[in-house]
C-alpha cells in the first residue's frame, strides 16, 4: 500500500464527501437506526444457528502482525491508511478505490480491525486491490506467503470444511482454485424472525466432494442441521447503486412487496447478497462478523455504523487499461473509473439515453490503420464496439427463471442490458435473482468440486419452470433462505465494476476468467458471438 | 359473478389489438395460402395448445397451432405491455377471439386475446419459426434498450396519480390471474396498489377480499378447473400486500370459494380473479 498511486481528487469529491458527512449527521439525529444499542431486529432469523456453528469450530491463534502487509495486501490490524484515492494494479491494467470521505486511518475502524476470535476482518476478504473481493489468485498468492497461516484460510469457511486437516492446501481447494467461501445456512430455512419455513421440496445430498454437508458436526444431519454452499464474496463499494429501491412498493420477480428495513421501515433493494438473506448493510455485517469473523455476540452499534458509513463512502471501478491507457481522460467515455461511480446517478440504465455504462461513441472511430499500429486506439475501437454489444447485440434468452417467466416471454429475444440493466453497475434493478443456468443441472455442466443437491418439489407447488420437480443443483440460491422451488438455483446478479481485478466469476466462480464468462453466455443461450464479438466484451468488461 | 365483468379490460386490449395492427407489414405471397379455410370472424375460440415464437425483424411475434390453423397472439414487448408472451417449455390457454383483420406473422388475429402459460413443463413445445419473410415494423420497442419511453411512461403515470375528493364511494377492483398461477405481474400489483391508495386516502372503513376459482370451457367441449388451493393463496397474498403496503389489519375480511366458477367459453377468463371491494 505504502506505493499505492494517489493522485489530487477534484474539488466535487470533497464537497461530495463532506455533502455526505452533514446527511449522515442529520440522518443520525433524527433516524433510531443510529441509537446507541443496536436493536435484535437487525438480527436475520438465520444468524443464530450459524453463530452457533460458527462459535464451535476452533481457531488458530490469530496473529496479523506475522504476516507482512504488502502493496497489494491490506493486513487485518496493520493501521494503515486507506488513502482518499488509490490504484493497484490487476491483470487487465489498475483498478481505482475512491474513499470519498478522504483519507481513512483504519487503526481501530471495525472494517479493517479483527473482532473476532479468528483474526480477520472485514478487509480480509474484501481487499482494495481485488476490486473490494478477492481473488483466487490473490488467495493462492497469501497463501504461498504464509504457508497457508494467514486468517482468510479460517476453518469455518476458508477451507473446505472445518473437519478437515487444515494445514493442507486440499483441503482449501475450493478457495485457492475457485475464490470460494462456505455458506453455511440452517437447513430448514428460518424468516427473518426466526420460526422455522416448511419447503417446498426435500433436500438430498448426492455428492459431497467437501464432505461438509454430510459431516457429523457441520452437516445436515447434525445437532445443528445446516447445508453448506460455496459462493464468492462480492464486491464493498458502489452502494450507492445497489441499495436503493428501483420499484415503488413491488418485487417483479415475486409479485410481493419489496422486503423492508426492520429498523426503519423503508423498502430495501433486496440486491446486496447472492440470495438476498439479509436485507441492510447492517445486518449483513452483523452476519459477517457473526459467521467470517467468528465473533461472538455479534457487532456494536457503533461498529456498525461505522462499517455501514464506510460501505458506503468507497466507490471502485478501472481506471487503466494495459493496453489503451488510462480510462478516465478528457473527452473519453462517461462512465468509467471511481469518480464516474462518485457523480453517476442511480436508475435504470437498459434506455437508449442512459446507458448502463454511459457512452464509448469517442472511442468507436477506426484506429489509423498507418504505420506504427497504434494499438491504444485499436483497444479502445474494441471497447467501444463490446459495449455495443453487450448494450444492444440481440440474442435468445430461454429457461431463466426470473425473466422469462415474469410476464416477458420463454424466449425473450433481447442483449445483455436487459437483465444488467443498473445504471453504471450492471446488475438487476428489479430486484435481480435470476437462476441463469451457473447452478442447476443440466444448464451447467457437473462441477466436481463442488456438492450436488437433489431438490424434489411437492406436488402441491408450482415447479420450477424449466426444470420440473425434481431438481439437480450445485447451490440451491435463494430457494435456500424461502424454501421455494420456483427459486431454486436463481442467484442475484452481481455488479459488474471491478472485474478485472476479482476473478473468478459468478457466485460459484464458474468462469476462470473473462473470456470464460463470454463462453458461458455463449454457450448458454446459443448466442453464436464471432471471435471478435467475443473478444470486443473481453475487453469492454475489463474497464468497468 | 360474470355479470360483474369489467369491460374495460375488453375495452383496452380492444385498443391495443388495434396499435398491433398497425404493426402489420406486407406479407409474404404465401401466407395468403393458409387462410384458404375460413375461420368466422367473431368466433370464440378457447384452446391448449404449444405457442409458437416467430423470429421476425424487429421483435418475435408468438402464434398458436389448433386444428390445423396458425393464430397470431401478440409481439414482445416488455411488462408495460397488456400482452405478456407466453413460454416455450409450456402449453399456453389461449381464450380469443376471431378477428376479420389481416394475418400477422402468418395467423389469424385472435383479438381480443388471453394466453395464460400453463405450470406444468411440456417439452415438446419448442418451435422457433423463421421470420419466412414476415415482419414486425414499429412496434413501441425492438430487441435492445428501451428507446426512452419506458420512462416516459412511468412520469406520465406517475403524473396520473389519482386525487381522491369526497363524496367517497364504494369501489370494486378485480385482479385477473393466469390461470392455475398465484403470480402477480406489475398489471396486478399496480391495482393492489390503486387499493391501498384509496383505501389510505379515505380512511376506509372495510375491504372484502374474495376469491374465486376459475374454471374454463375449451371450444372442444372440454373443461378446465383450477387448483382448488388457489382462491385462497391469491386472497391471503392480497391481503398480506396490501397490510405490507399500510393498510390496517383490522379493516379486511376476506373469503374465497373453492368451488369453481362455472364457464361457458365467454371471457371465461374474468373467473380466475380476486374481487376487492373498497367502503368508505
């Protein structure tokens, strides 16, 4: 971190910021979500059996001052400072953290400190230099680092299972060769209050290449019965975009009203997690802690607050390309790079006049062709014309839960933009969980590495729409936390900012990297992209 | 209860059949072809069958099969649409009638025109015609973004809130449903939402929620009952929305019949519905 790049930041991200701190104090003074003892209603009915699990698995004396902070790093504990701006280096140029607050020393801050008893923190998985994720590379690289001692390699979801030895890397596979974390939820589901849901359909387990799910301790059949998944962490930054409520008062994909704050109310977006389980930044730090961190008795009021202001105050996108050069210049496209994410507006970005990543029309003209090449402006023709595609290139879209069935037609013949449809996000607006085929059987081909579900669905209940009642899934998704069938493999779409610098991709990081990504899709819906379509969104993707 | 049907719903599919029209492009010299057999305009036609998508320019249009003849149900839109296209992988219960305009994309006009999609799966229904030389031209939006109306729209809608000014009066809404669905699209949620605000405006005294099973008479002689379970579900998600959206408890009662509405093959989709009835 000590070389990380900062540079001046203009005088709209002060006045940004500081506009920030006065809504926040006024928020503070009139809204009981900043009174001073949190309220167990922040607290999803789920957490407590996995606070249970959590608090049984053992920890290794944590210990962040072994292991060095580098600039690529951010060490638990170390009390560096956050800068107002960075850049680090990924593999597809430098990503930008913008803290709009200006300049954060992270000595103490609950985001950067580890409160539990397993020596991470917030930061651990959720890393400036990963696009505010982290990556499998990033993993393995700590891993060599300190022979596999450092925090992020946790027990409780940073190998495999617990049960497992956990001085070898197997038995961390999933999180060295895929980014993965466990999940581990109460099985059955629990509301929000804590009563227990009767499911739709009953849960097999076919193959548990982990052997979490069928463990004595931590499985489904143990006194604390509870399924485990692998999912990837998501992205700390852009809040702004992803918290807030597109829809007045209903979800499209239910039918329902949108879910609400407990504490204050309001409609929530239902967007932040992969199947939506809790609701507010709050109460998913709260599960954060309780679960990744092993902290018993959950967060203080006080560390929430200030890990919620901080969620909020950090914007991440590219904001250099290897190739055609710095993304954020005079004259160049809209939406790209963390300032662009600072004074961007939130809404829907699948118009003709808003589109979700803004314009790259500058960059569309043809490269000059003269000797020497100039390969900046053939990589920035390229960009533009993958922008193109993913906002308006037409394809058939079949079988996904979540869009064809909500009134829009099996197939829908639209692009990309349709379901990524958040301005300068990406992600669904509506709210987004979507089963597009990365988890159910046989739209994804078998993952070995990961478990296999056989989901059968009453006979009483709506099925799945494309898959019936009798479901094969690697990760279950949302159907996990409603017990629903129709819901059964459908995942939240994730932003899209910061790619290039968090791989895998998708929740079960299917996608090794961004042209797998493509080939996915391609594969999927039978799209039929050209070499250079596929080559034109590789590109596009690495700059968001 | 059918003579209770809300002809405005007729009314404005009535309109929206007449803008789809307009879509209408020349026609291929073949497609005159199939419609050697007359088929009566005005006849009601009530059937099963697999849809059928047709991958014309512009947008897909979707047509159902029955008896030997190819009928035209609507283009892709989007959920502002009064026609939502049906799903491959399903059967569809189409509920239309005859039409004396032109072929579109090949079929006979069904208008006006329900299409309910069918839970059950049914593989074989999985025809993507090629465009053969049809045609959608102007229609509202093609294949990519919303060409800013989407927006336009919601302001105009926005804009079009309505003020409540007394004397208040007893009002009845009605929530059709596909059929054997429990599923609210935005056209169902939106009068959910009419009722809560009404009844918040004028401080309502009661809303009756009911709900009815649907039931419908098939043009082959057949008939289709819906789940029994169903009148209740959509009742209680009514209710449960409308206590969500701010309504107090205290002033719903509901009810629901699991005996089924009895069909005649006329509109029979007005009998899969929940009636909510609004008293200041």
């Amino acid at each position: 971190m000590s070389s990380a790049k900062t540079r001046k930041i203009s005088r709209s991200i002060l006045v940004a910021g500081g506009a920030a701190i006065l809504v926040g104090a006024i928020a503070a003074a009139v809204n009981p979500l900043h009174a001073s003892n949190r309220s167990d209603s922040s607290v999803s009915g789920h957490v407590p059996a996995q606070g249970r699990q959590a608090q049984s698995v053992p920890t290794r004396a944590g210990n962040t001052d072994d292991y060095e902070t580098t600039d690529q790093w951010f060490t638990p504990g170390s009390g560096q400072v956050l800068p107002q701006f960075s850049q680090y280096a990924n593999p597809a140029g430098k990503v930008e953290i913008l803290n709009a607050n200006g300049p954060l020393p992270t000595e103490g801050h609950p985001f950067f400190t580890p409160l539990g008893s397993n020596g991470r923190a917030c930061v651990t998985c959720h890393q400036p230099s990963d696009s505010m994720s982290i990556s499998a590379a990033t993993a393995r690289a700590r891993w060599e680092a300190t022979q596999g001692k450092d925090p992020l390699f946790a027990a409780v979801d940073g190998s495999n299972c617990p049960s497992l030895p956990q001085d070898d890397p197997k038995s961390h596979s999933l999180l060295l060769d895929h980014g993965l974390f466990r999940i581990f939820l109460p099985w059955p589901p629990k509301r929000p209050d804590g009563t227990r849901i009767e499911p739709e359909f009953t849960l097999e387990v076919v193959e548990d290449p982990t052997g979490c799910n069928t463990d004595p301790k931590y499985g489904l059949k143990s006194d604390n019965p509870m399924v485990s998944v692998y999912r990837r962490p998501k992205v700390v930054g852009n809040m702004k975009y992803i918290e807030p409520h597109y829809a007045q008062y209903f979800n499209l994909k239910t039918g329902e009203p949108l879910a609400k704050d407990p504490e204050t109310g309001n409609r929530v977006s239902m967007n932040l997690m992969a199947d939506a389980r809790n609701l507010t930044l709050k109460s998913q730090a709260f599960e954060a802690a309780t679960t990744h961190l092993q902290r018993k008795g959950g967060l203080t009021e006080d560390e929430l607050s200030k890990i919620v202001a901080f969620e909020r105050q950090i914007y991440v996108a590219q904001g250099e390309h290897s190739v055609a050069g710095p993304l954020v210049v005079p004259g160049g496209p809209n939406g790209l790079g963390a300032l662009a994410m600072l004074n961007g507006q939130y809404g829907l970005g699948n118009i003709v006049s808003n589109p979700v990543f803004g314009f790259f029309d500058m960059w569309r003209a043809e490269p000059n062709t003269t000797s020497p090449r100039d390969e900046a402006a053939e990589m920035r023709a390229s960009i533009a014309r993958g922008a193109d595609v993913f906002f308006f290139r037409p394809f058939w879209i079949s079988d996904t839960t979540g869009l064809n069935n909500i009134g829009l037609g099996n197939p829908l013949k639209r692009s990309c933009a349709t379901c990524h449809n958040a301005s300068m996000t990406g992600h669904d607006v509506a709210p987004g969980w979507i089963d597009v085929g990365t988890q159910n059987l046989p739209t994804v081909q078998r993952l070995s590495h990961l478990p296999l579900f056989k989901l059968t669905c009453r006979d009483d209940v709506e099925p799945h729409p494309y898959l019936g009642r009798v479901i094969y899934t690697h990760d279950p998704g949302r159907a996990l936390i409603t017990g629903r069938c129709i819901e059964i493999g459908a995942i939240n779409l994730q932003q899209m900012r910061g790619l290039a610098g968090r791989a895998p991709y998708f929740s079960n990081g299917l996608a090794r990297d961004l042209r797998e990504l493509v080939d996915f899709y391609d594969r999927r819906f039978n799209i039929g992209y050209t070499e250079q379509e596929k080559q034109d969104l590789v590109n596009f993707l690495s700059v968001l | 209860m059918k003579n209770h049907r809300m002809i405005s719903i007729r009314g404005s599919l009535g309109v929206i059949a007449s803008v789809l029209l307009a879509l209408f492009a020349a026609l291929p010299a073949h497609a005159s072809d199939k419609s050697a057999k007359t088929i009566a305009p005005g006849k009601r036609l009530s059937f099963v069958s697999c849809p059928i998508v047709r991958d014309t320019e512009m947008v897909p249009c979707w047509l159902a099969e029955y008896e030997g003849e190819l009928y035209y149900l609507g283009i892709q839109l989007d959920l502002q649409s009064e026609f939502f296209p049906p799903q491959l992988k399903h059967e569809a219960l189409v509920e239309g009638v005859v039409s004396d305009k032109p072929r579109i994309c090949g079929g006979i006009v069904l208008e006006p025109v329900k299409v309910s999609s069918l839970p059950e799966i049914n593989l074989s229904c999985n025809t993507i015609l090629p465009a053969e030389g049809y045609k959608i031209e102007n229609a509202r939006r093609g294949t990519g973004p919303d060409p800013d109306t989407l927006s336009a729209r919601n302001q105009a809608r926005a804009r079009q809130v309505e003020q409540y000014k007394p004397p208040y009066t007893q009002r009845t809404y009605t929530v059709y449903f596909d059929f054997d669905s429990t599923y609210m699209p935005s056209r169902s949620t939106r009068v959910v939402t009419e009722v809560m605000r009404y009844a918040t405006a004028i401080d309502a005294k009661h809303i009756q929620i009911t709900g009815y099973r649907g039931s419908a008479l098939l043009t082959n002689g057949k008939k289709m009952v819906e789940k029994a379970s169903l009148p209740e579900i959509r009742v209680k998600n009514i209710e449960s929305a409308l206590v969500d959206l701010g309504v107090k408890p205290s002033i719903i009662s509901t009810k629901w019949s699991d005996k089924p509405e009895k069909p005649d093959g006329i509109d029979d989709f007005e009998t899969r519905r929940v009636v909510i009835v609004v008293t200041p």
